[in-house]
C-alpha cells in the first residue's frame, strides 16, 4: 500500500510566512553580540525581505510583461 500524501494547506500567505521568518531572525539577531552569526541571520533578513518584494510584485493584478 502507498502512503498518502499529506495535501494540508498552510494556515498562513507566502507574504505573511516571510513576513513573520524576517521579523523573527531580525529579533534573533539584535540579542546577538556583533559576528558572523550575527552578520549570517541579518543576511537572511536580507533575503526574506527581498522574497516579499518579489512575491508582492509577482502577484500583483496589473502586472506587465516583459519587453
């Protein structure tokens, strides 16, 4: 027998999802003394935010085609 997929669909957006991961890792990160673990986590911060701007541009109704 073949084991089921699990088909849940998460309880929150992608955007709120990101959202939270970055104010998370930016609350990890000022508790932090100044290093590479520091300078990792704000780097992620980084990323996540650039992830919203893109999903946010992504998904928006009058988006325009490339040219």
């Amino acid at each position: 027998m073949t084991k089921k997929r699990n088909r849940t669909r998460p309880a929150l957006s992608l955007q709120e999802r990101l959202n939270k991961f970055t104010e998370d890792a930016r609350a990890a990160a000022k508790n932090l003394p100044a290093g590479a673990e520091r300078h990792a986590l704000l780097q992620k911060v980084r990323d996540g935010e650039a992830a919203v701007d893109m999903e946010r541009l992504l998904s928006s109704p009058n988006q325009q085609t490339p040219k």
